[in-house]
C-alpha cells in the first residue's frame, strides 16, 4: 500500500512518490473531464498532491489543452487556495488565476507509460 505525503507537509516526494500520486489523482478525477463534479475523492487527492508533482509535467503543449479558470475553480471549490497569479507548469503557465480535458488525463497517462 502506498503512503503518500499530504501537500504542505515540509518533505518533498521521492520520482515514485510522485508518480503514485499523479495516477490515483487521474483515477480519482478522470469524470472531471465529462463535467461531472469532483467526488469527495477526486477533492481529497486535489487537497493532498503535492504541486511539485503536478506541475514539472505540465508542457506548454498540454498547458493549451487546459481550460485554467475551471481548473482553478474546481481546486478552489475542493477547498485548496490557488494564489493570485500561480504558475504552474513548462514555459506557459497551467494555473495563472485571473482554463481539465479529456486531453489532460490522456497526455498525463501517456507520460506515465512513456516516463
């Protein structure tokens, strides 16, 4: 059973680490993409992955796959805080507050197998 570290917690994740929390955030929010509403698990990943996980696979070509407002929507509306003006990810910024796809769990996925 994998134990992975809540987000905030001051110790940075191991490659695998993150790797196991990117595939149970994809599992756990992939309806997301079908304009389902996040389910309490879905938010419970979204609360506990850490961003340095998340972010370094974030390409600029997948970052214009995102729809970054509702991103930051659906995070905020899990209960965790975008800051005003976060950057997330490659050269163009995932999360810059102020537009998830089916593409993003597929390219996500893909890097999984790949990387």
């Amino acid at each position: 059973m994998w134990e992975v570290k809540a987000a905030g917690d001051g110790t940075a994740p191991s490659a695998e680490e993150c790797k196991e929390e990117r595939r149970l955030g994809i599992n756990a929010c992939k309806l997301v993409v079908y304009g389902i509403d996040p389910s309490p698990a879905c938010c419970e990943r979204v609360k506990v992955t850490h961003l340095e996980c998340v972010c370094p696979v974030i390409t600029p070509k997948l970052a214009l796959l995102i729809d970054v407002n509702r991103a930051v929507r659906l995070i905020q509306g899990c209960g965790r805080k975008v800051p005003l003006h976060y950057k997330c990810g490659g050269a163009s910024p995932l999360l810059q507050r102020g537009s998830i796809g089916w593409n993003f769990c597929l390219a996500l996925e893909e890097k999984e197998r790949d990387g």
